[in-house]
C-alpha cells in the first residue's frame, strides 16, 4: 500500500513538471490562435520583424551584452549594412546610394535568416501560429486537437488538481487503456486472418498460374521437338530424292530405286488383275498377281485403291505393329500402279510422312512418288504399252 502511495506521488510530481513546461505553451497556443484571424500572414510577419524591434532600441540601457544577444541587435544589422555599404563592395562601380541600398537589402535578407526560427519557438514575442502550423504541422494539429477543447479551460495544472483530488481517474484511464488495447488487439488479430486468407489466394493462384504454364511451356517444347524430328525425316528424303536425280542423269535410275522411306512392292493394273513389276525390301510375301475379283484379296490395300479411282491412300495392318500404306498412280490415261509402302507402325518417319499428315502435309509426299515413278520409266514405255494394251 505504502509503495502505491509513493507511486501515486510520484505521478503526481511528474504531472506537475509536465504542467510547470506545457501549460504556458497552451496558453501561447491559445491566445495566438484566437488572434490569428486578426494577424497578418506569416511572411509578412517574418519580413516586419526586424521593424517591430527597431522600438526595443531603448533597451540599450541595460547593457550592451543584453541588446546583442537578443533579437533587437538582429533588427539593426539592415542599417549598419546601410551605412558600411560602400566598404563591402570596394570593386563594384556603382552610384553610392546604389551601394547602399544593395548593402542594407542584403544584411536585411540576412537578418531574416535569423528571424525565422523566432516565428515557431513559443518563447519568442516573434512567434507566429500561422508559421507554427505550416513548419510544425505535425505537432500544431496534435497540440490544436489535444489542447484546444471547445471550453478553451484545459491545462495540464488542472489536470493535476482533478487526478489529485480523485484517484477515480487512474482507474478510468486503465480501463479505457485496456478496452482500447483489447480493441486494437481483436482488430489487428481480424486484419491478420484477413490477409493470411488472401495470401492463400495469391499462392493458390500462382500455383494454378504456374502449372498452366508449365503446360504450355511443355506443350511448345513438344511441338518444337515434333517439327525437328519432321525436318530431319524431310533432309533425309531430300538427300535420297538428290541421290535418285544422280542415278537418273547417269542412266541407272530405275523403279527399283523408288525405296525412298520403306520397303515397297509396286503393281500394274492389267484388266481385272494386278501384276506386281517389283518388290523391293519386303519379306517377299506379296503375290505376283492379284484378281481384283477374287474375294481372298477383298481386303487388300492394294485392291481398293485400284477400284477407288479418287486417288485416296488406304491404311491397312495385316497384323498388329505391321502397316501397308497403298495408293493409286495414273501413268497416263490407261496406265495405273498401285504404289504399297511397307513399314512398322512404330516407325515415327512413315506415321509423320504418310499417315499422320504432320506439319508436312502427305499429299505432297504421294506427288513425290508419283513424280519419281514417272521419271523411272523409259520415254518410250508409255508408248509401247499403248501399243499392247491396243
């Protein structure tokens, strides 16, 4: 009990210095901001503050020390640098009177340096609320709002008398503390779950962004890998079409050499049977002739592309991880071969090329073939065949 009464005295002391240092700042505050309607703005308070001293002259009676080292000796600096004009500026050409003036603007300019900090200090007969409110912001809106009640009574000593005669106000003013600090706490614990479920959000929206473009970012890889396995397969082929043209030019070019991407057999059409003119890297399981009328064969590539005159290619596995791709080329007008390609269908060169119609598209790569089966001939073939088939 003894230490809560030394405590309490305490309080009581330090409220009482607080009293003895703010209360003739509020009263300054006070009376300067009731008359701040009927002074003059701050600038022009600051540039006449030399001239309100100019009356303190007087004041040299009480030692010259004094005068100095108050802001009277600042409001003399402006004729003294009248009267020593001529000295300061001995290389300047100039009328007299020109100096002068040029001398007492600056050392007026100059005591206005001085001048300034007097308008915001509270000890100050300089001091100018108006000033105080735009270089101490901060501070005038905290002292106008903390100090300024509308009775225009309050002071810190008669705080000190209040809490002196009541110790009712400690307990209010914990109350109110702890019922603020409860508030603040529930308020902040509110913000915190609200921002940790919108940072849950945020993650979850990047991870969906992040896996959509992990997707695309897979799906061009493997486009870009299907478009290089694709022109690798087209170089290829064009250094077998460049090697075929160097057989042809030296005479050694014949349909044997038309193996461009698999093994292949080739039939000619003769009535109502194909007659196979070749058979090259195959198994050799092909037969020579094929009646387009025999039902055994109803299912052969090769027969209905021959009775298909549209040109379409036919996919046919005869067994599982085996594929014949067969086609119809007219030689002339009464000339027709069947072209098969034999492959696997774990060939990735043929599926791309003459199945699949990748980013090459497959037609062309049958006009490939029938423009080479054309070159294969000699020129006079389609002229004698005429002749037997007359």
């Amino acid at each position: 009990m003894e230490g809560k009464r030394v405590s309490e005295k305490n309080y009581h002391s330090r409220l009482l210095d607080v009293s003895k240092k703010f209360d003739h700042v509020i009263e300054k505050l006070k009376s300067s901001y009731v008359d701040q309607k009927y002074r003059m703005h701050w600038a022009a308070w600051l540039l006449l503050s030399p001239v309100r001293d100019l009356a303190k002259v007087k004041d040299l009676q009480n030692g010259l020390l004094k005068f100095f080292n108050s802001s009277v000796g600042l409001s003399i600096i402006p004729f003294l640098s009248l009267g020593i004009g001529p000295m300061l500026f001995p290389g300047f050409e100039a009328p007299l009177y020109i100096k002068s003036l040029l001398a007492g603007a600056t050392g007026y300019l100059f005591s206005i340096i001085f001048y300034f900090p007097m308008l915001i200090n509270f000890n100050s007969d300089h001091f100018h609320i108006g000033a105080y409110r735009v270089f101490r912001n901060q501070e005038y809106n905290l002292f106008t709002s903390a100090f300024l009640d509308s009775e225009n009574d309050f002071y810190f000593k008669g705080l000190y008398d209040y809490v002196t005669s009541s110790g009712e106000v400690y307990h209010l003013i914990d109350k109110r503390l702890g019922d603020f600090l409860q508030n603040e706490r529930t308020e902040y614990k509110s913000e915190i779950k609200s921002l940790q479920d919108q940072l849950e959000k945020v993650n979850e929206n990047t991870e969906l962004i992040t896996e959509k473009y992990d997707q695309f970012t897979g799906e061009l890889i493997e486009e870009r890998d299907e478009l290089l396995r694709e022109l690798e397969y087209l170089i290829q082929l064009l250094k077998d079409i460049n090697m075929l043209l160097f057989r042809k030019f030296n005479g050694q070019f014949s349909t044997r050499d038309l193996n461009i991407l698999s093994g292949f057999t080739l039939y000619e059409m003769r009535g109502d049977t194909l007659v196979r003119i070749e058979d090259v890297q195959t198994s050799a399981a092909s037969p020579e002739k094929i009646s387009l009328k025999d039902k055994k064969y109803a299912n052969y590539g090769a027969v209905k592309v021959a009775l298909d005159k549209e040109g379409k290619p036919y996919y046919n596995t005869p067994y599982p991880g085996r594929i014949i791709v067969s086609f119809r080329i007219n030689m002339d007008n009464k000339v027709v071969w069947i072209y098969n390609f034999h492959g696997e269908t774990s060939d990735d060169k043929i599926m791309k090329l003459l199945v699949d119609n990748g980013k090459i598209d497959s037609r062309e790569i049958y006009r490939l073939v029938h423009a080479l089966c054309l070159l294969s001939i000699d020129k006079d073939y389609l002229t004698k065949k005429e002749a037997v088939n007359k």
